[in-house]
C-alpha cells in the first residue's frame, strides 16, 4: 500500500511514472504494461531508493525489456510472422 510513503515519495513515483508512461508506444501500451512499471516503482521503494531518478529508471527499465505486442499473446507465431513479412518487404523494396 502507498500510505506508508511520504508526500516528496509518492510526488517523485507520480512524476516518474508519468514520464515513463509517455515513452509507451501505443502498439505496446495496456494496463498490465502500465501496472508492471508502478510495481517496478514500488519495489524500488521498498528498498530505500525514493528519488525521481531511481523510479524513472526502474520504469525505464521494464520499458527495455522485449514484451509482447498488443495481440500477440493470442498468437504465439504472430511476432514471428511479422518479422519474416518485415524482411520480405525489405527484400523487395532494394
């Protein structure tokens, strides 16, 4: 729970995650995305770390981590199939 966080705590996590938050493509972005940051963040603050850039970087952080497309949870080939259509489009426009 958020309530054993100071106000400077809870104000630096809001503005890391809505700069994070910003960054999120919208082929990427849903609430599991959104909610893995704030987790992140949190954790971040259970071991002492409260500064803006510390939150920002966990955020940051699962950003850079290789997650699924909207949709291609239902189709585990999906992701794959795209690549392979990616390469043969570029094969064709050289």
């Amino acid at each position: 729970m958020l309530i054993e966080y100071d106000q400077t705590t809870l104000a630096n996590m809001t503005a890391a995650l809505d700069s994070v938050c910003k960054k999120i493509s919208p082929g990427r972005d849903s609430p599991e995305l959104r909610r893995r940051i704030a987790d992140a963040m949190i954790e971040v603050a259970r071991d002492g770390r409260r500064t803006f850039v510390d939150f920002r970087a966990a955020g940051m952080n699962v950003l850079s981590e290789r997650l699924p497309q909207r949709g291609e949870g239902s189709f585990p080939g999906l992701a794959q199939a795209r690549h392979i259509a990616r390469a043969i489009r570029a094969k064709f426009k050289s």
